[in-house]
C-alpha cells in the first residue's frame, strides 16, 4: 500500500475509533464548532495543534502559515481572525512558533529566495527590531531559537492591533492573546507569558480601534 492509500485506511480506523469511544461522536461533530481557541501556527508539518494542545476536532480553530506570520495586507490570515473573533467568539488566540523553524532560518541567511522573500521580509524586519540584542548572542543556535520566541512576539502584537481583537476585549473581556513555542526535542510547550493587557494598554497609544 502507498502513502495516498494508506491515508484512506487510515481513516476508515480513525472513524472507527472514535465510533468505539463515543458512538454519536460525528453527530456531535457535524453539528456546530464552538472551539475556545484560535491556533496561528507554522505549517511545518512536524507542529499539529490538536495533537500538541491534546485538544479534540472542534476544540481548536487553526490557521498556519510559514513561520506564523500574521500580516495585515494577508486576507487569508486576517479573515480567519475576523471570523474567529466576530463569528466563532474565540476566547484566547494563541501564536505558536517552535524550535528549528525553517522560516525562521532562512529569514536569518542572506540568499535570494525568489517568491519567499516578500513574507520572510516580516521575520528579517523583527531580527532588525532586536538586532542588538541577537546580535549580542554568540552561539548561532541560541540566537536562532530566540528569534523564534520574538518573531512569536511579535505576531502577537499584530495580532493585538487588529480591530475585531480590540473591540471584542473591550465589549466582552475576550479574546486574549497568548504566545508560546514548541520544542520539537522534547515535546513541550512553552508559554512566553506575553502581558496582553500591557500590550494592549501600548499599543492603543497609537493603533487604538477599539470604537467603531
């Protein structure tokens, strides 16, 4: 059997699994998603939110790109969130970066990488925000992965200007913003304790949309 048809099969034991833990489970499934979270991650394909936040289909709004950009002129990115927020009520939206990002290196050599240097540009802008402080580390690995934590950083301040994130808080004390990495060596995720309302308190000094 190949990959593609192995798929297949393995779905038809996925469904019978979940038949034999919960018998109404796509019934349930099929009705309506109400997930609490909205995932923006990388679309590395070694980071599966449900499987790391052991979270349940239905439980989890995704969104995934290279190196869990979140740009204002990307409609993909910013429809989600707006869907998210406006439609879904998402309590928190979570950026989640990891260790060994390929984005993320690539965006810290210097090459010609045709159509990807448009978006890896949002990744060198935030290695030229905390140039000093990167800069200033001298083990190549270790600057790498604290890249990965600003970048995550980073995404989530633009996350916060965003005016559906804004007026929802204000209106109903949700969605929060939360960043975390994963590290693909050991499994675990690492809340980087973003102060979202100290954020949001800053960044209202001057992307303030919270009124409509």
């Amino acid at each position: 059997m190949d990959a593609y048809d192995q798929v297949f099969e393995n779905n038809r034991k996925w469904v019978l699994s979940k038949k034999d833990g919960n018998p109404n489970f796509f019934e349930e499934l099929a009705r309506e998603q109400r997930p609490e979270f909205l995932y923006i991650g990388c679309s590395d394909s070694r980071v599966p939110a449900n499987e790391i936040m052991g979270l349940e289909p239905g439980e989890v709004f995704v969104h995934r790109n290279i190196a869990n950009v979140v740009n204002s002129i990307d409609l993909n990115c910013m429809s989600v969130i707006n869907y998210a927020v406006v439609h879904l009520q998402v309590k928190y939206i979570i950026v989640c970066g990891h260790y060994d990002c390929g984005g993320v290196k690539a965006a810290m050599e210097p090459r010609d990488l045709g159509v990807l240097n448009p978006w890896l540009r949002n990744i060198r802008d935030v290695y030229r925000h905390h140039q000093q402080e990167l800069d200033a580390i001298a083990d190549n690995r270790m600057r790498y992965n604290r890249l990965v934590e600003l970048n995550v950083i980073e995404q989530c301040v633009n996350v916060i200007k965003t005016a559906e994130v804004q007026q929802c808080y204000k209106a109903n004390g949700f969605p929060k913003v939360a960043g975390w990495v994963f590290d693909l060596h050991g499994g675990e995720l690492i809340d980087l304790n973003i102060d979202f309302t100290g954020q949001l308190k800053e960044i209202q000094k001057i992307y303030n949309l919270d009124v409509k």
